[in-house]
C-alpha cells in the first residue's frame, strides 16, 4: 500500500529553534532517508518551495486563472511529503513518528493512502 506522509510546517515554530535543534531536524531525516531505503518502503521524498512562490490556477469561463501564493491563509504549509511502500495504514503511522518533525510541538505529520496510481491501489 502507498502513503503519502506531508510535513506541515509552520515558519514561527521552525525559527524559534535553535540552530542546533534545526541540524538535529536535519540529520534526523537522512537517517529516517537511509532506514527506509534500506527497508525498501520509500519511492521518493521531496522538499517545497516557500508558499509565497506558489500559484493557484482555477479556470473560469474556460480560462485559466491564475493568482500567487497559498490558496488559504494560514500559518502552516506543505513543505515536504515521503511517498513510501508499507505493509498497511499502521506501518505508514509507526513510520511517520519516526520524523524528526513529529517530537517538535507546532509541527504536524499526515498520513494518508495514495488511492490511485497507475491503476486502483487497495482501499
């Protein structure tokens, strides 16, 4: 089964750590990085641009509208997700606790199943 985990981060919580704090975030994901390619469950991880150099496109009339930044104001954003291959829902959780992220209060880890992909994946 596939997972998508997405890392909210929020910019307030991130700058108030330390930089020490921050190169343990850092070094906590190479080795989360490393675990999982070893156990073979990750396809791929990713980090995001700042929102503030997003675009929104909707399409009105047949035309494509287009506007900067994040859709909805808010404090928090996407900044990464892992795409992973595990056994079931209860292994994608055990591993999204293993994010460094998951320990700092302010900061959030989502765990959701990848529905389709090539096909229909089991629900």
């Amino acid at each position: 089964m596939q997972f998508l985990i997405g890392m909210h981060i929020n910019p307030a919580v991130l700058d108030a750590l330390t930089d020490e704090e921050k190169a343990a975030i850092g070094e906590g994901h190479g080795a989360f990085i490393q675990a999982l390619k070893e156990s073979g469950e990750l396809i791929t991880t990713q980090a995001l641009a700042d929102p503030s150099q997003a675009a929104v496109v909707s399409v009105r009339n047949g035309q494509p509208v287009v506007t900067d930044g994040p859709f909805l104001e808010s404090k928090e954003y996407l900044g990464g997700f892992y795409l992973i291959d595990c056994e079931n829902r209860e292994r994608a959780i055990e591993l999204a606790a293993r994010i460094p992220d998951a320990a700092i209060e302010g900061l959030g880890i989502e765990v959701r199943q990848v529905m389709f992909a090539d096909g229909q994946l089991e629900a």
